[in-house]
C-alpha cells in the first residue's frame, strides 16, 4: 500500500515539473531579429567574389577607390543598394545572402565603400 501511494507521489511530482516547462520557455527569438553588421555580412558572403574579383566583381579596398567613388557619383548609393539587392549581370541577388533583409543589404554596401574610401 505504501509503495503504490510512493509511486502515485512521484508521477504528481513528474507531472507538475512538466507543467513548469512552459514558463520556462526560450526566450531567444528576439535575439535574431537583430540585423547583421554589414561587416560581419560582407566576410559571409561579399568578399567571396568582391575580395578577389572572382566573376568579374569589382574588386574593394583603398586601390579600388576611384572605381567605387565614380560609381556612387554616377549611379548614387541607393541605386548600388537597389542592384545589390537585386543583381545585376554577374552579381546575384542580395550576394547570395538569401535570408538578408534589404537593409542588412544596405550596410553591406556601406561597408564595402567605407572598405574603398569612397566618397
Ligand atoms: C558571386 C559573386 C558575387 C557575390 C557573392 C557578390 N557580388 Fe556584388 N558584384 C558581383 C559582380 C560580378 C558585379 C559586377 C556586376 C556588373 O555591373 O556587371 C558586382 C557588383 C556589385 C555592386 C556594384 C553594382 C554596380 O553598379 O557596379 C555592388 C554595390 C555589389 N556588387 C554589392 C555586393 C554586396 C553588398 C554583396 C554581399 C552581400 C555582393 N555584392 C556579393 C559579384 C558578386
């Protein structure tokens, strides 16, 4: 008798830590939601083809910085950003950043010219 009413206690006890659980959810959703820092997405994803100028990719950095100073002063930045997060010719969509928002797109061009020192 003793041990039936043990073993009862014991599955109440299990059953309320089960209910505990859903208090005690993870919270980390919110955490993702946060953008990406276009430096962190330029090393991700950019520099691939960017850093070496693989697939006809203009190339970034300091040499490259009447390249990026002329393209910003005939196109404008928010046409660079409308084509990166588009494509264009051998440039594909978003830079194969598929799950990239058009503003963590937007930070990675403004660090890729902060990277040339364009103006
Ligand atoms: C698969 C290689 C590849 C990757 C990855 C890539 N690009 Fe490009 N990108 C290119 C090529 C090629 C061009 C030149 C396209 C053209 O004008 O013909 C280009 C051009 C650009 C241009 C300039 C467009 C213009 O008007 O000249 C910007 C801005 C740009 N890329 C941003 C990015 C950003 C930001 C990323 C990362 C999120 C990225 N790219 C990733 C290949 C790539």
């Amino acid at each position: 008798m003793t041990r039936i009413l043990s073993v009862t206690a014991a599955l109440l006890l299990a059953a309320c830590s089960d209910s505990d659980s859903p208090n005690s959810a993870p919270t980390a959703s919110a955490d993702t939601a946060e953008p990406r820092s276009g430096a962190l997405l330029y090393r991700q994803y950019c520099v691939n083809c960017h850093g070496s100028g693989a697939a006809g990719a203009p190339q970034v950095g300091k040499d490259h910085r009447l390249y990026w100073s002329h393209e910003v002063e005939e196109e404008g930045f928010d046409t660079l950003v409308q084509e990166a997060i588009h494509g264009i010719n051998a440039m594909p969509p978003r830079g194969n950043c598929y799950d990239c928002t058009d503003e963590e797109v937007r930070q990675a061009v403004l660090y890729m010219l902060q990277l040339s020192a364009a103006k």
